[in-house]
C-alpha cells in the first residue's frame, strides 16, 4: 500500500479527517467514534478540552472557550473588527497588527488555536489507524487568501503535521464526486455550513479545477436556521406564559437545542413533534412543527444564498445553463428545501450521494492518495447498496428495491391497513438487509391521512420508491380507492462506506435463519390473532353448528395457543395454530361458518 496521506477538513463548525483504504475512501474511525469533531475548544486550567468535551464549558465558561477560530486565520485586527464585536472571548491585537485570543492570564494565535483541533484529529485518527503518520492534505475556503491559507499550513506545522498540500473545499468536493474525471466543464459548489455560506464557481481543465468565482456570506448558515426556529419557540411560548424571561441562560440553552433538534427532524420527515421542556418554570410546551412551514421560514435566508450565486454566476460571465454539474456541501443543505431550491436555481439535480458534511474531507483524501501515488480504483455508488424499505406490521421489514439495483430505480408495492376505519397510514422507511425494521436503519417517515374510513385490507396503498441517478429517495404513497397521496425524499446510502455495507451485509447472512425464524414467529402471531377475532366474532354460530364438547375443545386450544404466542418457537406455534384449525375446520365447512373464513382470508397479513 502507499503511503498514509490523510484528508482533513478544518471547518468553522465541525472538523473531521478521511483517508482512502482498500475499500475507498472514507472518515477515519468506526461509525460510534469517527474522526470528527466539532471546531470548540475550552481552556481548563493548563489542558485543552477539545470537541464535544469543550461544549459543556462553553456555557459554563464562555470566557475561556474559543469556537470560529476558522474566522480568525490570517487575518488583521483592523479588518476583523466587526467579527470581533460578535465573539463573546476576547479578541486583542498583536504584533504586526495580527490578533491574539485571551484566554485567562495568556494569549494565543488562531494558528495555535486550530493546531489544538488538528492536533486532537491526528491523536484520534492515529489511535484508529494504530500508527503514527505525519501527512496531511487540508482544506480551505476558496476565498481564503494567501495569509489565510500560511496560516493554515502553519497551524498544521504547530500540530506536528506535514502538510503536504492546502486545497480549495469545494474542489476537494469536486474531487469527491470524480468530477474530475469529466475533463472540462463548469461545476457550481454551493456550501452551506454551520455559520458560513459559499457559492464557488469552478472550471475545469483538463483534470484541474480553477476557481473562478466565488460568493457568500460570513453570517449565514445552520446558525441561523436555527435562530429562525428559537424566535418561532419564542413566540409560542410567549403566547401562552406572557412572563416568561426569555433571556434566562437556561431557557435560550433549551431553545437552541431544541431549534438544532427540530431542523435535524424534519430533514428526514415531514413532521415533528417537540417540548420545550423548561423545568424550573414548570413549563413543558408541546407543539408540532411540519416541513412545510419551515420551509416558509426559510425563503428569506435561501433567497439571499441564491442571490449570491447570481453574483458569482456574473462575475463568471456564465449563465445558469453553462454549469454542468452541482455539488451540496455543508451541513445544511440536508434540509430538503435547500436541496429543492438548488435545483430550482440551477435547472438540474445536485450531486447528494456522498454525505455534503463528510465530502470535503471525503475529496481532500482522495487528493492525499492521488499525491501519495495511488489510484483511483474505487467506484461511486452507482447501485442501490443496501435494500430500501417500509416497516410493516409488527416490526418486519418489506423490501421495496432490492441490494445491487443499479440507479436509477423504480418499484413499487401495493400494502394495506389492519385496523378497520383506519383514516391514516404511517410509512416507516428503512434501508437494511435484516427481516426486522429493528436491525435496519431508519431513513425517514411520513403519514398519508385522509383515507376515507373502509374495513381493514380494504384500502390499497401504493408505496413506490424511486432512487435517481445522485441517489435521492422519494417514497410516496397512493391510496387507490380514494386517490390520496403523500411523499417525501430521503438520501439513503449517506454516511455508509463499503466497509460498513460489507458488515451489514456479512451480518444480515450471520442472522438469516434467527431473522427468519422471529420474522415467521410475528407472522404467526399474527395470524392466531386474526383467528382469534374470527372465533369471537362467529361465536354464534359455532354455539348452532357446533357440540358442547367441540367448543369446550376451540376454547381449550385457544388457550394453549396464546400461552405458544409467549414462547419463541415459531414452529411450535404453528403446530398450535393447525391443531386450532384443525378443531374449527367443521365450524368453518358449515354454510354459515363459510362467511368466516372468507373474511379471515380477505385480511392481508
Ligand atoms: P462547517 O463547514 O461550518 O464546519 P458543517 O458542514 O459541519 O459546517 O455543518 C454544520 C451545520 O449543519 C450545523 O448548523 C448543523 O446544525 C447542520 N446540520 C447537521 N445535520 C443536519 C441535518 N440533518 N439537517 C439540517 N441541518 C443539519
Ligand atoms: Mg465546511
């Protein structure tokens, strides 16, 4: 194998490191501890908390906690001074006009700053990779400018790294998605971030990507999405508690949680529902929250991205029509409104199969390996990876698309309802390769109301899925009888690397008989269930048509099927069930009892 080069995106809100193996490229470290933190640090007497651990502090003591250091790179306290306003530390100028950050009795650069967070990527990704490697491809903004990036390289230096070459982000997104490749051509990268919006405009030529244009906004992001959402809270709650002291520490700490929460939901459903749960006051506010109206709450904050981009389009001289190609990077363009307004601008679909949080580190990998001599071998998903889903009842997992379906896909399946007079339906999708929604991942959810109400397996609900060619999901569902539908658009293959599907994969045949084994058991229980119902509702009957004896014996056996229902063999239970069958066959063959089985056999599992 070639040498280590890793990837690292030392972003303004999170940081994180990938690098290319054997199976591609992909973020260092297992799923439940990758390479990735969040860019806050916090000063406890001579250590460093870093990441996660640093959040705490930074309510406790925001004096002594950085975040945004990113913004500070390189640049002159004159220019900063509007920046500075915001920050809540200490900002001070230094020699050569640069700026220091005092924390307590010292001071200290940004690049020793962000050294701290490279340094803590290297420690991890060395405990992960177990060995030690110096070399590193970093990424910086494409505006960033030539004491920007010595910055960079020089925080890399302080954190023990050879950087062996500073890229633009959105070329390494471009990278990322093989753009490269193509030859020539314009490719627009549109980066919303935490804090941070950019528009860039690249030109390829000949495998080389120039920037030539780049736009933004310093002061727009998920931040402010999230600041949206508070204000909203604010209002409900004020509403009904006209007291209430908004400016409580506590209370705006709950609010923003809960806005991050809320905005991280509906990126994946159509509704939520939160609580703002404010104990001190006594106060547990419910509400539900649906996509559409933060969408609402968006357009203004989208409009002025699009703006940008038109600037950057100008100052291009290209029209929308000359971009080729689309890249989401960032954050938050797993909103689905910012998604749907990208290709509303641009005319066509953005690239979304590779997660827009991890594509910057994904691409600044990649160009690691190109530099250390390797090749590009490894393969986009171009199929469907893992089989795509909805739970039906009792936990299983019907499969919709099928692993290794190649894009784009289309397939649907026609389910029911098991609840007479059932007006609404939830789908539950999943992506996995288990019998049990349980095992599987949860890709999002969405409920088709409004059926009118009919009898149970009565309603025909259509759920088609359809994969696109960049890997966007949209299930929708379609109630035949009344004509209702919904839908909503997920991306599935999103942070799974080849390893992990291989894992899945592996696990999926580990488990197969157990999976189908509780798979048949729920199905049976199921069905004793509905026979069940069958017997009561025609106990009647069998009082005419049937012996004393002969009932005694159904009642018997009821019993001894529902205790079955508690073990976990599911061919005990079955055996149970035909021992029942066998016992209500004469009830059944009788001309009235007929009229029972019809309806036992009209209900769909
Ligand atoms: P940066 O490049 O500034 O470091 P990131 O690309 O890491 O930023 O994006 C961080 C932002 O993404 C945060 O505001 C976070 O709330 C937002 N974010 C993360 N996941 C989601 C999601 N599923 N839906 C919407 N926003 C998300
Ligand atoms: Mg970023």
């Amino acid at each position: 194998m070639s040498e280590t080069i890793i990837g690292i995106d030392l972003g303004t809100t999170n940081s994180l490191a990938a690098l290319v193996n054997e199976d591609g490229p992909e973020i260092i470290g297992p799923p439940e501890d990758p390479c990735m933190i969040p860019s806050l640090l916090s000063r406890n007497g001579s250590r460093w908390l870093v990441g996660e651990e640093a959040r705490e502090h930074l309510i406790a003591s925001p004096a002594n906690s950085v975040y945004s250091v990113k913004r500070l790179m390189g640049r002159g306290f004159e220019e900063l001074e509007e920046e500075i306003r915001e920050l809540p530390y200490q900002v001070e100028e230094a020699q050569r006009k640069l700026v220091k950050i005092r924390i307590g009795e010292e001071s200290f650069t940004p690049q020793e700053l962000s050294s701290v967070i490279l340094s803590r990527i290297k420690q991890k990704a060395e405990t992960h990779l177990e060995k030690p490697f110096e070399k590193a491809v970093i990424t910086v903004p494409a505006y960033f400018d030539d004491a920007q990036r010595q910055a960079t390289r020089d925080a890399g230096k302080i954190a023990g790294l050879d950087v062996v070459r500073i890229i633009n982000e959105p070329t390494a997104a471009a990278i990322a998605y093989g753009l490269d490749e193509k030859k020539q051509g314009y490719v627009a990268v549109y980066d919303l971030g935490g804090g941070t919006f950019d528009i860039s405009i690249l030109e390829l030529k000949g495998k080389l990507f120039k920037v030539v244009a780049t736009h933004g906004d310093t002061r727009l992001g998920g931040d402010d999405i999230d600041r949206v959402l508070v204000n909203l809270f604010q209002k409900s709650l004020l509403e009904q508690y006209p007291d209430l002291d908004l400016e409580d520490p506590s209370c705006r700490q709950v609010l923003r949680k809960t806005a991050e929460e809320v905005k991280i939901a509906l990126s994946s459903s159509i509704e939520t529902e939160y609580t703002l749960e404010l104990p001190d006051k006594g106060i547990s506010h419910k509400r539900i929250l649906t996509a559409e109206e933060l969408n609402l709450l968006l357009e203004p904050l989208l409009k002025r991205t699009f703006e940008s981009c038109s600037k950057a389009l100008s100052d291009a001289g290209l029209k929308k029509s000359d971009i080729e190609e689309v890249v989401l990077v960032g954050g938050s363009t797993l909103v689905p409104a910012v998604r749907k307004g990208v290709e509303a601008f641009f005319g066509r679909a953005p690239h979304v199969a590779i997660d827009p949080y991890k594509v910057v580190a994904i691409g600044a990998a990649i160009q690691g390996h190109l530099l250390a001599g390797g090749r590009r071998d490894f393969l986009l998903l171009d199929v469907v990876p893992l089989a795509l889903g909805i739970e039906t009842l009792g936990g299983t997992f019907s499969k919709v698309i099928t692993a290794n379906t190649s894009l784009p896909a289309e397939e649907s399946e026609v389910f029911t309802t098991h609840v007479d007079q059932q007006t609404s339906i939830e789908i539950n999708i999943y992506q996995g390769e288990r019998e049990l929604v349980q095992d599987c991942r949860s890709l999002g959810q969405f409920k088709l109301r409004g059926i009118p109400p009919m009898k149970a397996g009565f309603p025909l609900v259509e759920v088609s899925f359809k994969v696109d060619s960049n890997g966007l999901l949209t299930v929708s569902a379609f109630e035949k009888r009344s004509g209702t539908e919904a839908q909503i658009e997920v991306i599935p293959s999103h942070g799974l690397t080849q390893m992990e599907i291989d894992a899945i994969m592996e696990a999926s045949f580990e488990h197969a008989v157990d999976d189908f084994n509780r798979r048949q058991l729920i199905e049976f229980q199921q069905s004793a269930e509905r026979v069940f119902k069958g017997i009561e509702l025609n106990w009647k009957v069998a009082e005419e048509v049937l012996s004393e004896n002969q009932r005694l014996s159904i009642r018997k056996q009821m019993d001894v099927v529902k205790q079955t229902m508690t073990t976990d063999d599911a061919q005990i239970l079955k055996a149970e069930l035909d021992n029942l069958g066998d016992l209500t066959r004469p009830l059944a063959d009788s001309a009235m009892g007929r009229a029972v089985l019809e309806e036992l056999q009209q209900q769909n599992p």
